[in-house]
C-alpha cells in the first residue's frame, strides 16, 4: 500500500519564510517606513506560496489516489502489472 506524502518540505519553507516577510512588511506599512505597494507585493506573494503550498498537496493525494484506482482496475480485470 502507498501512503500519501507529505507536501514538499521546500514548499512549506518557502510558505513558512513568505509569511514572516509578509508580517514583517504588514508591521512595517503601518509606521509609514515602506509604501503600500511594496507591502502590497509581499502580501500577494505569500497568499501565492500558500496557493503553491495547497497545489502540491493537492497533486500528492490525487496521484496516490489514481495510483490506487488504477491498480483496483487491473486487479479486477484479471491482468498483472510488474
């Protein structure tokens, strides 16, 4: 039996490390130090890599699940894979 993976570690470093600068930059904004814009860009590029993140999971348990419909159609057609 194939287990489902767990997201990409790479992934979920570059989730964990856009949220920090997002913060950062959140914080940052407000005192006025940086334009809004310039935070603006790192709040989207977070809310991207947290999409990205999502992805990967998404495309690890679909692949495990077709792997599984697959070999259960080949089981019950009778035919061998190696």
């Amino acid at each position: 039996m194939r287990k489902v993976k767990r997201p990409s570690t790479k992934a979920e470093a570059n989730a964990s490390i856009a949220s920090i600068t997002a913060e950062r930059w959140a914080a940052l904004v407000k005192r006025p130090v940086v334009s809004r814009q310039a935070n603006d860009n790192y709040q989207f590029a977070y809310s991207a890599q947290v999409g990205s993140t999502l992805a990967a999971n998404h495309v690890i348990v679909d692949d495990a699940y077709t792997n599984r419909a697959s070999r259960a159609g080949t089981e019950s057609s009778g035919s061998h894979r190696p």
